[in-house]
C-alpha cells in the first residue's frame, strides 16, 4: 500500500486491531440473522510524510451509507462547542449577512442552525442522507454529497464562494485526502478562511486512545502532517488552537495560499516544534502502541469478567464507534454485557455491529440498576456521569476503560 498523501510505500506498522465490521454498521433485528462484513482495522505510518492510515479495504460508500446512525444533536457538550465556535467565528472575522458560511460534513444541522440562528447565508455538505434530512428540518439548505474539487467547482459555479469553511471531524474520513483538501482552497473567496478540527494523533498516542481507530478514519493527523498536505493542496495553516474536544484535538484555521493576507499566529511554530520535541517525526515514537493497546483491552475484558464471576451486572452506555473498537477487539459479547445505552432514538432496538449487543433506551437501566456503567465515549464521561448520576441511589458505580481503566 501507498501513502494516500505522498505515495510513500507503507512499511512501518502501527496497530493491528483484526478485523471488525465498520462502527456505524448497526443491525437491525432483520439483519441479526444474516452475515456480516468484516473489513482488517490495520494501521500503517508513512515515514516521508507521517501520516497514519488505515490500509484501504472499505469504500466511503460502504462506511457512510444511507443508514448512517451518527447524530451530532445528541450531544450537549459538542452542540455547546458548536454555539460558541459560531460566535468565536462571527467576531473574530466580521462575519455578518453579506456572508457565507459552508460546512461540510454539516450531518443533523448541530452547527449551522447557529450560523441561521444570527441570519448569516449558510449551506451544508453532507454525504448521508439520514443527517441531511435531519438538517434540512431544521431549514437548512443540504447538499448531499461527498465533497471534493468537482463538488467544490461545481458550488462556486453557482456563486456559493464561502467566506468561512468548517470542516469539524471530517478530515480524518476521507480517503482522497489530497482532492477533499484541494476542494478547500477553490471553495473560499480569496480572503476567506477555512477551519478543520480533528483528534490530535499525540493525544491518540500518548494517552493510549486506540479505540479512535476504526474503518471510518482513514488518516490520523498530527500538525506537521496536515501543513504539508495543506502546502500541497493551495492551503496555508495561519493559525492552531488545542481543543479537549474528543480526547484532545487541534483546530487548524488555514488560508488560500494564493490570496490570504493573514500573518501566521505563534501558535503554529510552537505546536510544531512540540510535536517535533514528541518524536513524532521519528519511527521510534510509533513502536509500543499495540501493547498500549493490548493492556487496555486485557483490563477490560478482565473487569468484565471478575464482574460476571462476582454476580455484579454490568451495563454499557453510548453506542459510540469509539465503543465499538474496544468491543470487538476485546470480543466481548452479551454475555459479558447485556445491553448498551444510547439517546439516539435512530440507533435504540438495533444491535452494535460485530459484538451485536442490543442497544436500549436509558428507561432500561432505571429498570435494571446496574452495578456498573461502563461509558464507552469516554471523552464525553463527565456530561455522561452528570446524566446518568441517578445511578448512585443505587449503589452503582462508572467505569471507563481509557487511558487506563478506572472505576468511580
């Protein structure tokens, strides 16, 4: 295999997960009975680029399909995020109704209907048509389509230059990344900016974060890696803020490289040369993450099963992907965990991809007063336990698995 960026032979090896099949593939208890589709989740790092990768097996069509479950509304953490980068956005570049503001990967509408909210002409690009309807309720015009340069040509054909683009937890999904970020750099009006936020790979290494991986992320991005795919491309990073959003993300803000007029923040040099100070140009800061990754699994898989042995019930909350890697890594079936939580009523009475645990509205665990809830999207664990604190009448206690397994 190539790099998807520079097109390096891949020879340095990262993590090697077996095979699952993609995290957002729920099924149905029609599907239940049928087989499923397993992809390899193997990493890969190119040494002339650095850029992290998953060996290329499952087409984005197969991984963003029509039934895509994935619904950023239903997290109050990330739609406070959201509200606030508008407003950060509106001020800090003068935003206002003679604007227009493009996201893409725009899914349920969680950020634009800020941006209608304040009266700014907005439009979103998103590929899955189960978030696109779900946007357009909200009245917000939807494109539904992968994004690249043709689309990109395509919507300044039609006038729709973007003074701002928001890119948030996408970057990471494509597996052209040269044509989606090249589509950037002919979308914005000559002084317009783009954003993109995505898990910093040093949080993912450093902080054991392995079940980030998954089929759906194609790349794992570091700064050094995404300034040079974005010199590549016609984009130039002039400024980087760190984020505690997803266990630690940057956001990049990036320029036309032919037109942009903003002088490159500090920022930009100083995370440089941390990531640099980190190794992360270096093979050495690669080596050990399966063994990372091997421990977390172990401790969870032998929580679980004292658990089991010592008649305590275990319940998991948020059918996440994130939950999904850990899951079927581990091999944890229903045995072990009887049922998974989840408020996103597109995914209740479905079952996880793989280890096909059901998953149930929060009623259940009122009902059943687990022991233990084990919270799967550990980067959302405090607005979780702040939810769910109920459970405490009861005895019951939290459990995350990442970075290290603890028990509250």
């Amino acid at each position: 295999m190539k790099c998807r960026h520079c097109q390096t032979e891949l020879t340095l090896p990262f993590i090697d997960l077996g095979a699952a099949p993609p995290s957002n593939a729920y099924l149905t208890s029609q599907t239940l009975h049928a087989p499923e589709k397993y992809f390899p989740l193997r990493v890969l790092v190119c040494t002339e680029c650095w850029l992290v990768q998953t060996e290329d097996y499952a087409g984005a069509d197969e991984l963003f399909s029509a039934d895509y479950a994935y619904f950023s509304s239903f997290s109050t953490t990330w739609l406070n995020h959201a509200e606030e980068y508008v407003a950060d956005m509106v001020q800090r570049f003068g935003l206002n109704g003679n604007s227009r503001i493009v996201e893409v990967a725009a899914n349920d509408g969680y950020l634009l209907q800020y941006v209608k909210a304040r009266n700014i002409p907005c439009l979103g690009v998103e590929p899955t048509a189960g978030t696109a309807g779900a946007a357009r309720k909200k009245g917000i015009e939807i494109v539904k389509a992968f994004f690249g340069v043709r689309l990109a040509r395509d919507l300044v054909g039609q006038g729709k230059q973007a003074d701002l683009t928001v890119a948030n937890n996408v970057l990471a999904h494509v597996p052209d990344i040269n044509d989606f970020v090249a589509g950037f750099s002919l979308l914005l009006k000559p002084a317009g900016v783009s954003t993109f936020e995505f898990p910093h790979l040093l949080r993912l290494v450093s902080e054991n974060q392995f079940d980030t991986i998954y089929h759906e992320h194609y790349s794992y991005l570091s700064l050094t890696t995404v300034k040079r795919i974005f010199e590549h491309n016609g984009l130039s990073v002039f400024d980087v803020e760190e984020l505690p959003t997803h266990g630690g993300s940057l956001r990049v803000y990036a320029q036309r490289s032919d037109s942009g007029v903003r002088k490159q923040s500090p920022n930009v040099a100083a995370i440089s040369a941390y990531e640099a100070a980190a190794g992360m140009i270096d093979k050495a800061f690669y080596a050990g993450f399966q063994t990372k990754a091997d421990h977390i699994k172990n401790d969870f898989l032998a929580f679980l099963i004292d658990a089991k042995r010592a008649n305590k019930a275990v319940a998991g909350y948020g059918a996440a992907a994130k939950g999904n890697t850990l899951l079927n890594y581990a091999g944890v079936r229903s045995d072990l965990l009887p049922y998974v939580v989840d408020r996103n009523p597109a995914k209740q009475d479905k079952f996880l991809p793989g280890c096909r645990i059901p998953i149930v509205a929060e009623a259940h665990l009122q009902q059943t007063q687990p022991d233990y809830v084990a919270i799967l999207p550990w980067n959302l664990r405090e607005e979780v336990m702040a939810q769910l604190a109920y459970i405490r009448e009861w005895g019951g206690q939290f459990v995350t698995s990442v970075p290290v397994l603890e028990i509250k």
